[in-house]
C-alpha cells in the first residue's frame, strides 16, 4: 500500500471516479464509458445493477454462493483510502466483479477499519456484518468499452460492452465513499 503526502486530496469529477484515479495512478489507459438509462441495460445486468442494495449480496444471490475479494491495488490520499479490487465465485475463482473503492476510514470504528484496512472481505459483507448503517446511491450507470487489463482481469477474448454503475455512500447524510463496480460478460 502507498501513502500521498497529508492534504493531498482526491478528484471526484471524472465519471469512472474513482477507477480512473486508480487506472491513472498504475498507468493503465483508462476504458471508454458512457452514461446509460436503466432501461437501456440488457438483462441479466440490469437485474443485478439497478437497485440501492448490498452488490455483494445481489451478485450472491445471482451465482448461487459466496464470493470472495482479490485485491488490485490499495493506497491512502488525504483521509481516504482506495482500493481495486476483483470479486470472484468463491467455489470456482470466476471474474463476477471488478470495483474500485474511495473510503473516509475516519467514518468507521476500529473493528470495521481494520476489516476493511486487511483487504480479505468484501465491503457489502464487511458493513453488513458490522451492522453499520449506511445508504448506497446510483448516480450514473454505465456502458465501458474494456481497456485490454480490463479484458485481462475478466478473462475476456474480444472487446465487447460491459455495464456498471458509478455509486455514493452515504452515513448520517454526508457522503463517505465512491464506488465504480463493473460486471463481466454475464449469461444468466
């Protein structure tokens, strides 16, 4: 995990934020997006994107069993911690998420930064395991024309669209994380 100096803070205007600060950061080109209505999201993606639930739990419940976190990359700017990361089908290791994280860590106690901080679990169980209460909001869905480490990542052979969704969390009404979670090629 790297560190930027105290007082650098994080940009939140760009439309993949906070994936493109991640992608920008490794020097990965950053994917083609456009903004999409939900009623312009195929099934089976719009299924499992347009809601204000747990993501977790909502791609648990579509694959039929738990999924686990794989780490991409994690640093701290300013109060906030970032991190990239892949969900994958516990019992078979398959691609069913990548999400890029922004997290004021001063928002949480102890347990759940730590939690958070060891980059095992992901978030949806953490906060829902730790009974925190929060609120998730859609601001934008997404259409992503893959860049090739996006292909890579979700074991892709040709370049074809992707959906996701650009999302803000919310506790005690002030705005405490941004997420970009988008979902690989998906059949059923």
């Amino acid at each position: 995990m790297t560190t930027e100096p105290p007082g650098a803070e994080p940009r939140s205007e760009g439309l993949l934020y906070p994936l493109d600060l991640v992608y920008e950061r490794a020097g990965i080109e950053i994917p083609r997006v456009e903004v999409v209505a939900p009623d312009d999201i195929p099934l089976p993606y719009r299924s499992l994107l347009a809601h204000d639930i747990d993501m977790t739990l909502t791609l648990e419940r579509h694959f039929g069993g738990r999924v686990v976190l794989r780490p991409l990359s994690t640093f701290t700017m300013g109060d906030s911690y970032f991190r990239r990361v892949l969900l994958v089908q516990e019992y078979s290791g398959q691609p069913v998420e990548m999400g890029a994280i922004r997290m004021r860590l001063d928002a949480f106690g102890d347990e759940i930064r730590t939690r958070i901080l060891n980059n095992e679990v992901p978030l949806g169980r953490i906060l829902r395991e730790g009974r925190f209460e929060y609120a998730s909001h859609v601001k934008a869905f997404l259409r992503v024309t893959p860049n090739p480490e996006m292909m890579g990542v979700f074991w892709m052979r040709e370049s074809r669209p992707l959906y996701g969704r650009r999302t803000e969390v919310l506790h005690g009404g002030k705005r405490i994380g941004d997420i970009v979670e988008v979902l690989p090629l998906v059949m059923r």
